[in-house]
C-alpha cells in the first residue's frame, strides 16, 4: 500500500472510527458504570500523579497523611492498578495500630473498586481491552483533526477537500460542484492535498 493510499484509508474510517468511540463510550462495566467514566479515571489518576510531586501535608489531611505513612513503611512496591494496590498492602503486621491502619487503607481501596465497578459484571481483563481501544480510536481521530486544522491554517481548500470527500465520503462530482472547480482541478488538488497531509503527519 502507497503512502497516498494509506492516507486515503486512514481519513476514509475516520467517521467509522467517531461511530465506535461512540459505541464503547456507552458500553456499560456494571454499576452504571461506563468506559467512558473510566477513561475519566484516567485523568483522576494523572491528577493524582502530579499532585505526588507536591508534598503530601497540601493536598492530604492529618489523617490521610498517617495512612500515607505507614503504607511507605509496610509496602514494598508501588503498582498502578487498585486491585494491584489492594493486594501489595499487607493485612497485618506486628504493631495493632499499624495494622488497624492498613486494613482502613485496604477499605478505601476496595471501595475504589466498587464504585468503578471492577467487581460486578465483566472481566477487568475485557474491561481494559475495551478501554484501551477507545484511547487509541480517540487519539487517532484527534491526530487527524490536528493535522486537517494544521493544514487548514495555510492551504484552507486543500483541507476543505480533504474533508468532504474523503471524511464526508462526497463524490467527486458533488465536492467539485461545492467547491465550484472543474474535475482536472479537483484531481490535481486531491494529489496535492493527499501529499500535504502526509508531510504534516509525519
């Protein structure tokens, strides 16, 4: 396959593509729990990320910072996932209050999983499988608004073509008309738009 055929194809599923971003969208995990809720979460969680470069004492209360505390002592990793996470806390260790400590983190990690609804219907396995796939669709079709705006910013028609004919799905003839150009025009911009697409792309 040609690059110019590549770029055909890729701006050809591109309302395909919208479609079933849609359809995960709405596809329910249990609980009224959505893949998009969790796509959310997934912010929530780069959030938490950046808020652990700050220390702890401005964003945690007194209380939050003393479950914070004796995880680091009792933990020995640190995974990503909350099930992962339930799992690395230790249910008991030889101080009681340390202990009665750790089973109160253990609560709020389980009720983490609960409210996301991990535990009532579908596999997390078939869960991530879908959540990643609505990432991948969603960052596909937001490269290709940014190269079509990219390409808008200096060669407005060619971007025009691009989108009715190939994204809208418009004949030739019918785009020609709106665009008011003649076919051997419409063709040599189409070359010529298709190959601009691509620079900007890569």
């Amino acid at each position: 396959m040609t690059i110019e055929q590549q770029v055909i194809e890729q701006l050809s599923q591109y309302r395909q593509k919208k479609a079933r971003i849609q359809a995960l969208s709405t596809y329910s995990v249990g609980a009224g729990i959505t893949v998009s809720r969790l796509n959310e979460d997934d912010q929530l969680q780069e959030l938490h990320r950046k808020l652990r470069g700050l220390p702890s004492y401005m964003y945690l209360s007194g209380y939050e910072q003393k479950l914070e505390s004796v995880a680091h002592t009792y933990m020995t990793w640190y995974p990503a996932g909350v099930k992962a996470q339930k799992q690395a806390v230790p249910v008991q260790v030889m101080d009681p209050e340390d202990t009665d400590l750790l089973q109160e983190l253990r609560r709020k990690i389980q009720k983490v999983i609960e409210a996301r609804g991990y535990d009532i219907r579908n596999g997390i396995e078939e869960i991530m499988e879908r959540l990643t796939e609505l990432q991948d669709l969603q960052a596909e079709v937001n490269r290709i608004d940014a190269v079509l705006d990219a390409l808008e910013q200096y060669k407005p028609d060619y971007a025009k073509l691009l989108r009715i004919h190939l994204i809208d799905g418009i004949s030739w003839d019918k785009a020609s008309k709106e665009m008011n150009i003649s076919k051997d025009v419409f063709y040599r911009w189409r070359k010529k738009a298709l190959t601009e697409y691509e620079k900007l792309a890569n």
